[in-house]
C-alpha cells in the first residue's frame, strides 16, 4: 500500500483539480495507509512511512505541475524565521548530544552523529510540505470551502469501519495489514470499544471524527442552498458515532466548537481562535513555575470517574519528570533514539511515557523547536487576529473562522496528546496563504492614490 499510493495520488491529479487532489491525497493516505511501525528504513536516510511518503510525492507532482515557484516560501518573515528553525535546528542538537548514554549493565544509546544530523534535517523538512504547498494551492475560500466538504465526505467514508470496530472491538489494521499498532486495552472504554482502524489509536480516530462534525455544522450553518439539510444530517450522523467513539475530549471539544461555530460570527470566531493559543505557547513555563492547577484538574477528572483521574495523574506525574530532563538541555533538547526519556540506571529501560506532541519536541529539540513547531502551527492564527482589527465582518471568508477554530483545537489538544498530524499542517499552511492573502488586499486597498497636478 505505501508503494502503490504514489499511484493513486498521480491519478487524483489527472482526475481533479490541483486544491481537492492534494487533500485527497494526504487525508487519504492519513486515514487508510497501515500505521507505525509499517515503514520503508533504508541507512542514512528517516524512516518513509504513511505521512513522510504523501508529502515527498506531493512535492515532486506539484513541482512538475506548476514549477518551482509553488514552493516559494511565505512572505512573512517571521514564518520564514519559524521554518528555519524548525527544519536546521536539529543540526545544533546533534552537535551537543555527542556523549553516548552508558548504563551499569554495559548497555549504551550511542552519541548523536552526522548520519542522524542528516535523517533529522529530513524529517523536519519533509513534516512542512504540506504547510508551503497549501499556503499557496489551498489559500482560496473555493479552496477552504472543498477542504471542509472533503472533510465531512471522508468522516461519513471513515464512519463505516469505525462502527465495525465500535461493534466488533479493533481488528482491522490487524485483519488488513497483519498487526495491531498499539495497546489493544486501551481500546475498551466504558464497557464496549472505541474504534482504532488504521490511525495510531482511538484518540486519533476521535478527534478525526470531532474534525469532520465541525466541517459538516460548518457548511450547514454557511450554506444557503438546497443541501443545507443534507449537512444537517451528515453533522448529526456523525455526531452520534464521535459519541460512540467513546473519547471524553474529543466529545468536550465538540461541545465547545458547536455554539462558537453556530453564534459568533466571521471576526469573533478568529478572536476566540487566537485566545485559545495563547496559554499553549507558554505552557512549558507555566509547567515549570509550577502554575498549571494539575491537582484541581485530577480532582474534576475524579468526578467523572476514577479511571479518567489516574490516567490524568499518570499524565502529569510523567510530565513533570520529563520536563526536568529536558531543562538539563533546554535549548535544543536530547534529540532522538529515547534520549529524552528517563532510563533505568541499571538496565537502560526507558521508565517514562511521552504522550503530549509539547513535551516530545520540548525534550527532543529544547526550547528552539518548541518555538518553531508550535510558532508555525499558531502564527496563521495570530496574523489573521491581527488583520482582523483592519477588516469588516464580510471580507472575511465564511469558512476561515471555523477553520481556524479546528486548528486552535487541535493544538490544545497537543498539550494532553500527540494528535499532529498531515492535516493539521495542511489546516496551518491553507490559513497561513489565506493570512497573507488578506494582508495584500488590506495594503492594496490603504495604497495613497497619486495626486495629479493640472498642467498650467
């Protein structure tokens, strides 16, 4: 499957436009390409699984489609800063990680090295191809609207195969593909099973599910044609199986993102966007100073039920361990092969669980990835805060606040879980074209007309 979808993406492009064949083309290869560990690792070089592979062949197609200039980097400059840092950073963490870990039974993690300097730079480069391809193919509000109706098609799609698994407990990555990706008891919540089908767990298949409810209540609440039923109906279908996808915090975000998509409008939603950013940015210090209510939050978690509060705990206590690491190297961080993580002194054993996307980059690449991640996935968000002080209400796209909102989501939701994936890249990037778009209307339209002087 992963040597066939090159194919299959070179057909969606002969078949459809550029904008629907890119999203097709990734959101595809997210949702039905067999997860980690399936990977081709050839020496010297990342591992090319189901997100690395969409991306380097949907550069390679768009090159010869539209030439070189379609991955012209963003005019902003501090999106060109971000982008620097994101891709060459990992250079300076290998340069101070050149001590090998050594145990007390003999074993070791070997020092960083150039080969892994290279497969770093890579990875980092291939992870933002999404985010310059859909800065300049998705930027329309054609564009945005075909990315929410591609959304709600592919969760109706995805809706099958999650009610088999809802049904029969998660067997299909195993029946298809030969394997189960993850701790199979994680997958038995509430006296039944949440659906896991080809994702990396079932957090992910219910935040995809939450995803494409908001896109279909999007459409309905925007569209003004004879479908606006047909919308309704998807919404609330699809709204039922996140339900039964059994995930608490993809069913609380739902509930947030419902009245914000419904009661503001355009100008509010980008506001309240924007709010909801700004406390992750600075996470890593409020968890330092010791300023996140982690007791408070076990003890509502504890209302629900006991279960909710330890894995809370769990959370917390693994955290905080980790994050003492990575303040021994806060900079640029421990960088790969687990060196992040807390080991047994004696064995080597890693001891700590990393499940938030923060505390992963945080202690892989220190302060300086930190930034640059999570500064490119929220400076759509900011520019489009700041443009919108400048603008009236209606010359904003319909469909840039309600995305803009799934991806504030979806970073918050990398603080408790490691949900980034293609399409939040693919949401940042469209927002991010759509930005600097908007910002050329503004200074076209502020542009001083020329005084002419009457000849005499």
């Amino acid at each position: 499957m992963l040597l066939v979808w090159p194919l299959v993406m070179v057909f969606l492009f002969r078949r459809m436009p550029a904008h629907r064949a890119m999203i097709w083309s990734l959101l595809g290869a997210y949702l039905f390409l067999p997860p980690q560990p399936a990977a081709f690792d050839f020496p010297l070089l990342p591992p090319f699984t189901k997100e690395s592979i969409p991306n380097l062949v949907l550069l390679l197609i768009c090159l010869v489609k539209f030439g070189p200039n379609v991955i012209q980097l963003p005019r902003n400059k501090a999106a060109r800063i971000l982008i620097f840092l994101f891709v060459f950073s990992p250079i300076a963490t290998v340069l101070v990680n050149g001590e090998p870990l050594i145990f007390r039974n003999g074993s070791f993690l070997p020092g960083l090295r150039f080969t892994d300097m290279v497969a770093l730079v890579i990875t980092q480069a291939m992870m933002l191809f999404p985010v310059i391809l859909a800065r300049n193919i998705l930027a329309s509000e054609e564009a945005h609207q075909d990315l929410l109706k591609i959304l709600m098609v592919a969760g109706l799609i995805y809706s099958i195969p999650m009610l088999i698994e809802i049904r029969l407990s998660p067997q299909l990555n195993l029946w298809v593909y030969g394997y189960f990706q993850h701790s199979f008891v994680q997958s038995i919540r509430f006296g039944g099973f949440r659906p896991v089908v080809f994702l990396d767990h079932g957090l992910w298949v219910a935040f995809f599910a939450m995803t494409s409810t908001m896109a279909a209540f999007t459409l309905w609440r925007v569209d003004r044609s004879t479908h606006r039923a047909v919308y309704l109906l998807a919404a609330g279908y699809l709204g039922i199986v996140l339900v039964l996808s059994k995930s608490l915090g993809a069913l609380l975000f739902a509930i947030l993102l419902t009245p914000l998509i419904f009661l503001l409008n355009r100008k509010m939603q980008l506001l309240v966007a924007f709010i909801l950013i700004l406390p992750i940015l600075s996470y890593p210090v409020l968890k330092t100073s010791n300023l996140v209510p982690s007791q408070w939050m076990i003890e509502q978690a504890k209302k629900v039920n006991d279960d909710r509060a330890n894995s809370l705990k769990f959370r917390f206590y693994n955290e905080d361990i980790l994050l003492d690491r990575a303040n021994e190297k806060p900079l640029f961080g421990w960088g790969s092969w687990g060196r992040n993580h807390i080991h047994n002194p004696d064995s080597g054993e890693i001891t700590t669980v990393t499940d938030g996307r923060w505390i992963i980059v945080f202690g892989v690449f220190g302060w300086i990835g930190f930034i640059a991640e999570f500064g490119l996935l929220t400076l759509p968000l900011a520019l489009l805060w700041r443009i919108n002080r400048k603008v009236r209400v209606e010359d904003i796209s319909p469909y840039a606040g309600p995305i803009a909102l799934i991806l504030a989501i979806n970073v918050v939701d990398l603080l408790p879980n490691a949900t980034l994936t293609p399409l939040t890249w693919l949401l940042s990037g469209a927002l991010l074209g759509y930005a600097e778009r908007l910002t050329r209307k503004l200074s076209v339209q502020k542009k001083p007309r020329p005084t002419w002087v009457p000849l005499m």
